[in-house]
C-alpha cells in the first residue's frame, strides 16, 4: 500500500473515531490494534503493541505529569490559590478592568490544574461571568479574558501538558519547560495591557466600581502571607532546573511536598483535601498517561507503513521555504482546533510533525513553544472553536454566538503577535533553555 493511502486509513480513521465523541484511549485502541493486524505483520504484531506501550508509561521522565498536578491541586483545594488571587485582587485597585485581569489569573490557574483549556473556560464562565455581568461588564472584557488565558496555561511552568509535548516529542522537558516562561510573560502583559487600555479607552465596556481603601501594610502583610510563598514554590521548581541543581522530575517532587508542607503550616491541610488531590490528580493523570500508552504505538505504526517518511520526503521536496512549511503546519493544527481537543490534536499531529521539524532543521524546543500556542490558538478560532462552543453551552440562552466571536478575537491577536515575534526571533523561546545547567 502507498504510504499516502496508509496515513488517509489511519488519520482518517481516527479523525472519524473522535467525530463520533468516541474517548480519546479508545479511539487510539481501536487505530492501533487495526493497523497493527493490517500493516504490522498480523496477530504477531500485538507483542510489539503491549512492549511499546508499556515503555511509553514505564520511564522516569515523565513523573513530573502527575507531580504538577497534584501540587496544583493542593495549592487549590487547601485555599492557598484562591488567596494569591485575593492579594493581586487588593493591588489591582481601582485599575480599569480589574476584573478581567483576576479572569486571566484565574484561568491560568484553572487550566494548568485541569489540563483542558476546554473545560476551564466552561466552568469559568458559568461561575465568573454572570457576576461580572452584574457589575456592568461586556461579554468581550468577560468572557474574552477567560477564552484567552488557555494559552498562557499551555506555556507556563508547571504545565503538565508540556510534560505530556516533550515526552511525545523525545525532547529535554526541562528545557521545554523553561522555554514557556518568556512567551507566557510576553503573553499575560499583552493581554493586561489590550484589557487595561480598552477599559481606558472604552469604561462602559468594564465600568469601575469602588473599592474600600486599604492601606499599605496590610496590603504588604497579605503579600508576605498568602502569595509569597506560592510566588517561591512555582519559583523554585523553574528555579532549580535552570541552575541544573534538580531534573525534572526531582524538582516536580520538591515543589509537591513544597505545596504538603505550606498547606500544613497554613492548617489548610486535612484528610478531605488529600483525599480530594490525590483523587483529582491521580484521575487527570490516568487519563492522559492511557492516551499516551496509545500514542507510542500510534507513532510506530506510522513509520512502519513509511507514512512519516512520505511526508518528511514530500515537505523537503517542495519548492518552498522552510518558513512556508512551518506556517502550512500552524495553519493545520490551527484547523483541527477547531474540531477536536488539545490533547487528541497533539497525540496525531507530534508523530507526523516531528519528522518533517528536524528534517527541515528547525530547533525542536521552538518548534514546540509555537505548536503550543497555536494548538490553544485553534480552540478559540471562529467559527467553530470548541472552546466557543463550550462557553456558549454555559452562558444564558441570549448570548449571541457572534459576541462570543468578537469576544475572542482580540486575544487571538494578542497569541498571533506572540507567535510572529517568537518566529521572527527564536531567542525569546530559547535564551532560558540555553542558559540552563545540564545535570
């Protein structure tokens, strides 16, 4: 068979699968288990199958997964981030639009806790959104700041789906890790500032309400107590890494027990909230560590049928620039954002991918920063992102699809700069990564 027939049977067969609503393991299941009868030599082949999928999950690399997120899920279920937020709440003032500010934050925190930049931005905006409403403000400066925090959460440290990228990808997690960090500062001040002017600019839009005055001690005595620490465990966790003291792994664990120990000074720890974290992080962890048993095989069996080597032949080929290429492979995962989940998007597309990245000798890290942003790019992509579609399904029925369009686009503006200025200079995704001490 033609590698160009293989690669239809088997990414239509799986686009046809997830179309059906059918859950993510399973549709890779059921790909993996036909194309290994058809393409890998019989019933012989399903040997291969449990030996390729039990090394994908059985390998130390990819313990900081389940590490960050039972660390974000103490500093969540203790209280501990809902206080951060409180104390940036008291120094935002009476900043115009502070309230979309706090949407942002706490869509990063929600989404690096869930995993989904779909499923936060459902619950955000049936628990955010209507009191935001109440104060006067428009859908684009409530709802829009939720769309759009999905893509910081995707960059930003500690984010287990990096962890979940790099391993597909056999790229250094750390440095993919460190390499979020610029980006998603970049990412957030273009976002406070579109959110701050606008508001300037237009205050029916997100009208100012009084707060009561507080004064600088307190203001300063609530830093030191509930955001500070946190402020350190995440810094500690990148931190160690840059500096080489810790792998990966090592620092997820530090930062773990860095958030057991501040919930128990905090008398925030008990056994409802352990038996709720562990629960929580050990259910997203299974979840995705099941999709990545069947992602490895997913791959194999793509350069068996020589489908990955058609592709890296053809887009070497072409009589196009390596920055077309790279442009054509956004322009895709930016489509299929429109019809499927973050993590089914990068389970097919990484395989595929990869090849054609180091074939084209483009630098894996910085390939992979821009895939990220672009993959929560597509979520949020008129007209048919899923993530429009989920917080339309939340929001009262008057909601009109078309302001949650509108709502959208300026941050998708925001993501797009981003991604220009990493592609124009790599530097802004490799500076850290470059400066980290191996160990």
């Amino acid at each position: 068979m033609e590698w160009y027939l293989a690669l239809l049977f088997i990414f239509g067969g799986m686009i046809l699968l997830l179309l059906t609503g059918m859950p993510v393991p399973v549709a890779f299941l059921i790909i993996n288990v036909i194309g290994i009868y058809f393409f890998w030599g019989g019933a012989g082949g399903f040997g291969q199958l449990i030996l390729s999928m039990t090394d994908s999950v059985a390998s130390f690399v990819i313990l900081p997964f389940p590490l960050f997120i039972l660390l974000g899920e103490i500093l969540f279920r203790s209280g501990m981030a809902s206080r951060a937020i409180d104390v940036v709440d008291m120094w935002l003032g009476r900043l115009p639009g502070r309230l979309s500010i706090l949407a942002v934050a706490s869509g990063v925190v929600v989404s690096v806790l869930s995993g989904s930049g779909v499923a936060s931005a459902a619950m955000l905006s049936s628990t955010l959104v209507p009191d935001m409403e109440r104060r006067g403000y428009s859908l684009a400066m409530s709802a829009g700041p939720i769309m759009g925090s999905g893509g910081i959460a995707m960059i930003i440290p500690p984010s287990g789906t990096i962890v979940l990228v790099a391993s597909l990808a056999m790229v250094s997690i750390g440095q993919l890790l460190i390499a979020g960090i610029i980006p998603g500062i970049i990412l957030g001040a273009l976002y406070m500032v579109y959110v701050v002017g606008r508001s300037y600019l237009q205050p029916h839009l997100a009208p100012p309400y009084n707060t009561p005055p507080m004064p600088l001690f307190p203001k300063i005595k609530a830093t030191v107590l509930n955001l500070l620490p946190v402020a350190i465990i995440i810094f500690l966790v990148t931190g160690v890494i840059i500096l080489g003291i810790a792998s990966p792994s090592e620092a997820a664990a530090m930062g773990a027990l860095g958030a057991f120990l501040l919930a128990a000074c905090y008398k925030s720890l008990n056994w409802e909230v352990i038996k709720a974290a562990v629960l929580n992080a050990s259910r997203i962890s299974v979840m995705l560590l099941s999709i990545l048993l069947g992602a490895t095989a997913f791959s194999q069996i793509l350069a068996y049928t020589g489908a990955v080597r058609g592709l890296v032949d053809l887009a070497t080929s072409v009589p196009l620039p390596p920055i077309a290429i790279l442009i054509i492979m956004l322009f895709i995962v930016l489509m299929l954002g429109c019809f499927m989940d973050e993590v089914a998007i990068l389970l097919m597309i990484i395989p595929i991918f990869m090849p054609i990245v180091h074939a084209l000798d483009f630098n894996p890290i910085w390939f992979l920063i821009l895939y990220l942003i672009n993959m929560e790019m597509g979520l949020t992509t008129p007209p048919f992102g899923l993530i429009l579609f989920a917080v339309k399904g939340v929001l009262p029925p008057r909601t009109r699809m078309g302001d949650i369009y509108k709502a959208a686009v300026p941050f998708l503006i925001c993501d797009a700069i981003v991604i220009a200025l990493i592609i124009y200079y790599p530097k802004i995704a490799l500076w850290l990564p470059n400066l980290m001490l191996t160990r």
